[in-house]
C-alpha cells in the first residue's frame, strides 16, 4: 500500500512540476510574443494555408494550442475574422501543439538542472521586461523536464507489477478502451501536452521481456483520445461568445473527433507506418520520438484532408448551430398591445 502511495504522489507531484513549468513557459512566451502572434494571425488569414502556417506558427512560439484557439475565438468573437478565415488557424493549432511532444522525445536529462539555474538567473538578475519573460520561459521548460523526470523515476516500479500490466494489456489489446482512458485523462488535467508526455514517459518503460510496456500500437489510441479531451478547454472558452465563435470551437471538436474515428480503425497499420519512420525499431529507446512522430502525423494528415473541406466544414457547424431566429419587434411600448388589426390604442 504505501508503494502504491509513493507512486500515486511521485505521478502527482511530478505532475503538477511539468503542469507549472508549462504554464510558466507558456504565459512568459504570450506575454512576450503575444502581440506580435496577434497581429501575424490576423494579417494572414485570406489565404487557408497560410492560415494554417500561421496556426502553426503562433502555438509553436506560445506553446499553447488552447491559447491560439482561444485567441481566435476572441477574434471571431470581436468580427475581426469570419468562420472560414478562423478554421485553417485552429488546424495549424493542432499541428503547432505536436512540437512540445518532439521536444519532449529528446534526451535532456543531463541537460535539465542547466536550464533550471540558467532561468532563474536570468529572470532574477535581467532588468529588461522581455529579457526577464525569456528568463521565466527558460526557467519553465527546466522544471517541465524536472517533472517528466520524476514521474519517469516512480513508473519504473509499475513495469514490474503483473495486475498493473495486465490492466495495462487489456488497454492495449482495445483500442476504443484507450481512447476513453486519453480523453478522461486530458479531461482532468486539461492539458494534452501533459498526459502526452506522461504517455510517452510510460510507454518508455520496459515490461518483463525488455520492450515497451505498452507499446505503440497501444500508445495511438490514448494518443488519440489525448487530441480528442483537448477541444474541451475551446468549447469552455466559446461559453458567452457569438455565435461563430462557438462554430469555431464546434469545427475544432469535429476535427479531432473525425480523426479520432478515422484513426482508430487504423491502428495497426498506422503504427506500422511510424515505426517505418526514423528512428525505425520497436525499442523502448524509440518508442517516445514515435508517439511524437504518430502525434504529428495525425494531425498533419487531417489538416491536409480537411483543408480542401473548408466549406464543408463551415456548412455542417452552422447546420449544428443555425442562427438564432429573429425575434418579433415588440410594439407594445409603441402604441399599445398587437391586436388583430395591428397595435391598439393605448389607453
């Protein structure tokens, strides 16, 4: 019992660092470059692939695929953008969000006390508001690593658990059950990038015979439910907006949900496909660059096949969300209450 205590506050404790560190980097990043991702959003929209470039581009800098989702709902919220301008961003979003899992598929345990002490000197020694950002910025992607250490640090003993790695089989061996496990997860954490990297984290551990425990083919389904929880946090944001601001949180949903019913009946060979990849084996080595590779291949792939579908998809979110009907003048304060002839006198 108090293993499995350990466990449980090693994986919340080195949770939290890793939802901190994001946070701190991220927030350093919107404030330092947030104006300037703005202005480069609503200057490229006329053309759906730059809108795509830029979508990309803006959540790869933010580090944040809610917060570029967000900033859109805001633009088309405000009229700045219309529903087919704003769609092609949120994709990019999607493709942008998969750069955090690549970086976190390298190395940088040697590496990570250097950016802890290197932040937090700049952030405390800078005098400069944009010097003092990178600073926090480098100082939250220090701690973001010293969380994924430590959650990888108390898995090791879960590897070696046989009711923990049958659990873990019967997940593996049903794909829609590893959907329902990465969208519950996402859900409570509400953040994709997390569970992710706890994802990736996990599946590096080596079971009883030396490979994954898990195993990329059923690492892609909770991978998948992963990019499905995240359109929560747009459907949050869209509470209390216009009408195509909720469209566009609506086209966000069924992005991910389209590929997620797409996907999951392609497992096996979309597994096969990444593993062919570099870097190629089936090795614990590799396994967390190929969750990275098969997150940003799906992403990738329903860009490209939506893209063209932009109408298409424009049509089915107002189809979803009609306009509201208008709703009759009230002329009772005009001249009195409608009669059958028109208003009637007051009295």
């Amino acid at each position: 019992m108090n293993e499995i205590l350990a466990t449980g506050l090693g994986l919340l404790g080195g949770l939290a660092i890793f939802l901190y560190g994001m946070g701190l980097m991220s927030g350093s990043l919107q404030e330092a470059a947030g104006e300037r991702m703005r202005s480069i959003l609503a200057t490229v929209t006329k053309n759906p692939v730059l809108g795509v470039l830029a979508g990309a581009f803006a959540t790869a800098v933010l580090q944040s695929s809610s917060a570029t989702t967000v900033m859109v709902i805001g633009f088309v919220s405000a009229g700045l953008m219309r529903l087919p301008q704003a769609i092609p961003i949120v994709m990019g979003a999607n493709i942008g969000t998969t750069i955090t899992a690549q970086i976190i598929a390298f190395k940088l345990s040697d590496y990570i006390l250097l950016f802890v002490a290197l932040g937090f000197l700049i952030m405390t020694v800078a005098k400069r508001e944009r010097v003092k950002l990178s600073g926090k910025a480098v100082f939250g992607f220090g701690l973001l690593f010293v969380g994924i250490e430590t959650m990888g640090s108390v898995m090791k003993p879960l590897a070696s658990n046989p009711v923990f790695t049958d659990m873990i089989a019967q997940v593996a061996g049903v794909p829609v059950l590893g959907v329902v496990v990465g969208t519950v997860m996402t859900l409570i954490v509400q953040s994709s990038s997390a569970t992710i990297a706890v994802l990736q984290n996990f599946a590096a551990q080596p079971g009883p015979d030396g490979a994954s425990i898990l195993g990329l083919e059923g690492a892609i389904p909770i991978l998948l439910g992963d990019n499905l929880g995240t359109t929560v946090t747009a459907l949050l944001a869209s509470i209390g907006q216009s009408r195509d601001a909720k469209r566009v949180a609506l086209a966000h949903c069924i992005f991910n949900l389209s590929g997620c019913l797409l996907f999951v009946g392609l497992v096996g060979p979309f597994a096969s496909l990444v593993a062919a990849l570099p870097p190629g084996g089936t090795g614990v080595e590799v396994i967390a660059r190929q969750i990275a590779n098969a997150h940003t291949c799906f992403n990738v792939a329903m860009t490209l096949i939506w893209l063209p579908l932009v109408p298409l998809m424009v049509k089915l979110v107002m189809l979803i969300l009609p306009e509201r009907p208008s709703r009759p003048r009230d002329l009772a304060g005009v001249g009195g209450p409608l009669g059958a002839n028109g208003p009637l006198p007051a009295a």
